[in-house]
C-alpha cells in the first residue's frame, strides 16, 4: 500500500474516533447537569477553577480567547449561578472570578 493511502486510511480513523469522542463528551455533559450547560460552559469552568481568583485578562489569555469573548462566557455562568464575580476595590474595572458551590460540582 502506498505512503498517501495509509495516510488517508490513518486520517479518517483519527477523524472518526474524535467525533466519538466529542459524542460521548457532549452526552455525559447532558447526563451529568441536566443539560443546564453546554460543553464550552464546562471548559471554562473548569478554567475558572484552575485560575481561580486570577484576573479575567489573564484566564482569557491562557485559553488563548479574547476578554470579550471569556466575559461572555462568565456573564452567563453568573446568570446560571455556578460563579460569582468579584470587583476590586482598588480598580472596578478588574473582575476576579470564583467558582461557588454549584460551579465546583458542575465543572
């Protein structure tokens, strides 16, 4: 068999087991939190949780997203109530995050 043909063959089988893989991870997130949170939501999390208190700059920078786009993803975490959100004294324009009760079991 020639180098390409293998190649091909490798790639659909890696291809087709990460699709199983995501199918697997989206229905233990279903299972596991009633549906109440999407995978990304998880993801971030358990971000939260690992960056815990660290400024949202920072979190968005290690998960190589933008501010925007990780604020939006704590907003609805708030909403949902698995975070709470913490201005500083100092600057009100910085928010620290942490994961409450709800949050460490969800994430």
């Amino acid at each position: 068999m020639e180098a390409e043909a293998v190649d091909g063959i490798l790639n659909e089988l890696l291809v087709n087991i990460f699709k199983d893989i995501l199918s697997a991870e989206e229905y233990a997130v279903r299972e596991s939190t009633q549906g109440n949170l999407t995978i990304t939501e998880i993801h971030t999390l358990e971000a939260i949780g690992m960056f815990e208190s660290a400024k949202m700059s920072d979190v968005a920078q290690a998960l190589k997203v933008t501010v925007s786009t990780f604020t939006t993803a704590v907003n609805k975490l708030a909403v949902k109530g698995y975070v709470v959100r913490n201005k500083a004294d100092a600057d009100r324009r910085i928010a620290k995050n942490q994961l409450n009760r709800k949050g460490r079991r969800g994430s």
